[in-house]
C-alpha cells in the first residue's frame, strides 16, 4: 500500500533500549517512609536555585498547536509547510559545569527526579525547578535529549514517578511494542494538502534476544553561558529556545515525501521505509550528533 495515512519514523521491527539488567543480590538503597522526603545526594547539598524555561519556536515564530489542521498555524520549514498538534520531548541526566570544571549533576541517576516530559501543550510542564545546588560560580548546562541507554526501560517499580508521567494518555511517551521510551512524539500535518505528520524517536535495537544495540538515539546537549553565573540563595531563570525550524532545516536538510521511487534506505523522509537511518536523520537535526554538533535546535535565550 503506497498511500500511507501516518508518516512514521520509527519502525515496529525494532524495540527500545532496555537498560543493563542488575545482580539481583545487589543490596539496594532503603526507600523513605511514606510522608518522608528524600534528602538531596551529596552532589546537591546547596541553597542555589535555578528554574530553566524551555521556550519551543519554529524559527522567529512562537509554537503553537492545533487540534486539527485547520486550526493548526501553518509554518514554513525548509520550502515545506508544517503544522503541528502535538509536540512532546524528554531531556534528562542535566548537569551544570562550574568555573574551575567541576561538574554538579542533578539526579542524574534517577529519573523520578532528574527527567522531564517536556509538553508543549502543558505551559507547567516547559519550567523545570532545580533546588539545592552547591552556591558557586557556573559556565554551562549540559543535559541528556532522551534517556542514556543504561536507564532506557520501562522501569514501573524503580521509577514509578516517570513511568506514569511518560505513559499517561495524554502524554505516551512509551513505546508501545517495545521496552524503552520515546524521546520525540509530534504529531501534525505537512505540505499544501495537509497530510498527517507523525514523526517519534527513540533508541532501537537489533536484536530482541541479544539485546545488542542497534541505534542510540540519547544525545547530549551542551550549552555555554554567554556570561559566568553565580548561583546562590537567590532565584536564577535560565530561558532556553527549542528551534523546531531544524527539525527539517538542520545540519541536514530533509524533505517530507509519500513514498521512495528508489528504495534508498537513506532517502531522508520516506514512511514506507521506516528505517532507524532516517529516523537518526532527525534527532541529529533536533539533538545533535554528540560531535561536530552538541547544540541541535537549542540555544541560551536569556539570563537573569
């Protein structure tokens, strides 16, 4: 069938990453009491605030979303019309580098409380709270766009907290055949006559039962200050603009078709192909290739 409805990036025959499976006479950490918080790691033993607000644009051009392609707006991304209903992305892993190079991570081991849903549809959901960070003087943010591969599983037990926040109806930010999550969901329609627009990423394997890798979607996202801050008792706001313009006018250049007259595994942007090569196409256009390019579609708006 040539004609497909949706235009899917990742393909059914590949599942998420699952993470390292664990000695099970590992002792593991004791859980708080119910009603008992949870005390920072040594790491974020601090007063310092800062809130970073993602702020999503395509091009000049604030966001917005539509329930349906008439009340959709209408942007322009390389020569191509796009038209967004929903736009999702996870980050996680975040750390902030000081002056001197020391790196302070912010619960980075657990996704409960150091990864984000980020849902353009959810104002709330685009500010996140850092707290008790070590006072000092800080030269850049780093985070993780998706889940790095050792946590990359749909852990309910262990991080119940993420689990629910990325699989919720509204949200689904799951795989639904396979272990680990989806670090893009959009959703919208594209060209002059509105066709849907459906593009997720995600780590893939290639193997069910070896469990080898088959593409890491993670990427790590590094973002210098354009001055020195100093974290201390007092509130920091960190803006941070998502260019949704890269998603087809990146590094690479791609431009949305039905079909590959001839069935290049390669060809940018073919649903009937369903490649993780053309899916890899886009998350180093929105993330970076954690080489020459480990910036992707974000950049420091403002300080304050």
């Amino acid at each position: 069938m040539r004609n497909l409805k949706t235009f899917l990036i990742a393909t059914t025959a590949i599942v998420a990453l699952s993470s390292c499976s664990k000695d099970n006479n590992t002792p593991q950490p004791a859980k708080p009491n119910p009603g008992q918080e949870e005390k920072p790691t040594p790491e974020l033993q601090g007063n310092g605030k800062i809130a970073l607000q993602f702020e999503n644009y395509v091009g000049e051009e604030k966001l917005t979303l539509g329930a349906d392609a008439n009340a959709a707006k209408a942007y322009t991304s390389n020569g191509q019309t796009l038209k967004f209903s929903e736009v999702k992305y996870v980050i996680s892993n975040i750390r902030l580098i000081k002056t001197d190079g020391k790196v302070v991570d912010y619960n980075s081991d657990n996704l409960d409380t150091g990864a984000f849903v980020l849902d353009q549809s959810k104002p709330t959901s685009l500010k996140i709270d850092l707290n008790n960070l070590p006072s000092g003087q800080y030269k850049e943010i780093q985070f993780d766009y998706g889940i790095r591969k050792e946590l990359n599983n749909l852990d309910e037990t262990k991080f119940p907290k993420f689990y629910n926040a990325a699989g919720k109806n509204d949200t689904r930010m799951h795989w639904e055949w396979g272990k680990g999550y989806r670090f893009t969901k959009i959703e919208g329609f594209w060209g002059d006559q509105d066709k849907p627009l459906s593009i997720h990423t995600g780590s893939t394997i290639k193997d069910r039962d070896t469990k080898k890798i088959g593409v890491d979607a993670c990427r790590i996202i590094k973002l210098p200050f354009p001055k020195e801050i100093s974290i201390s008792n007092k509130d920091t706001e960190i803006s941070i603009i998502a260019d949704f313009d890269k998603l087809l006018n990146g590094t690479k250049k791609i431009t949305l078709t039905e079909d590959d007259p001839d069935n290049n595994p390669n060809h940018s942007a073919t649903p009937s192909t369903h490649s993780a090569l053309q899916m890899i196409d886009f998350v180093n256009n929105l993330a970076g290739d954690n080489q020459n390019n480990t910036v992707g579609m974000f950049k420091i708006a403002t300080l304050k």
